[in-house]
C-alpha cells in the first residue's frame, strides 16, 4: 500500500491515436499523446490504480500509479573526448596556461 502524501509518478493517455489533429505528420499520429506527471498522491493506493496526483504547482491529475518516489534516469550520453578537447583549447584561448 502506497500512503497519500508519497511523491509518485502516473501515466495518462491524452489523446488515442485517431483523436489525434490531422495536421500532425503520420508517424506522429500514429501513436498516441501520453503524459507523465509526478506529485503527491491524494489517497492511499496500489501500483497500477487510477489515482489522483496533486502538483508541485497544485494541479490534481489523474492517471494510473506507475512509481513510487520517481527519479530521473537520463544522463548527457557518452564521454565524448573531442570536447574534453575543445574544452581544454577554449580555457587556453580565454585564460592562458595549461589546464
């Protein structure tokens, strides 16, 4: 049992994909329009329930309980070395000396 007031995250489907605007290019449309919010939940819960979030900035919203206490998992990709590279140029460009 997940407790209100726990910071969760849910998942909605806004628009099925033939609710979609038909100016919006095919392969766009072709799935549909799906939202992700996090907030507090407004009552106790279960994972896959419809429940009712409210916002940081007091929105409620609604849609199924996905996760408990979300973070973020992206990252900035791989270590590039060329802009370690440029990095090091710019500083020595700018500032002199060896970094």
């Amino acid at each position: 049992m997940i407790k209100k007031n726990e910071w969760v995250q849910v998942h909605s489907v806004v628009l099925t994909s033939d609710q979609r605007a038909p100016q919006v290019p095919d392969d766009t449309k072709s799935v549909p329009l799906e939202m992700w919010v996090k907030g507090f939940l407004t009552e106790d819960a279960e994972l896959g329930e419809m429940v009712t979030v409210k916002t940081v900035t007091g929105r409620l919203v609604e849609g199924k309980l996905i996760q408990v206490h979300p973070t973020f998992r992206h990252s900035f990709g791989e270590f590039v070395p060329e802009i370690l590279e440029i990095d090091q140029t710019i500083r020595k460009e700018l500032f002199g000396g060896d970094y």
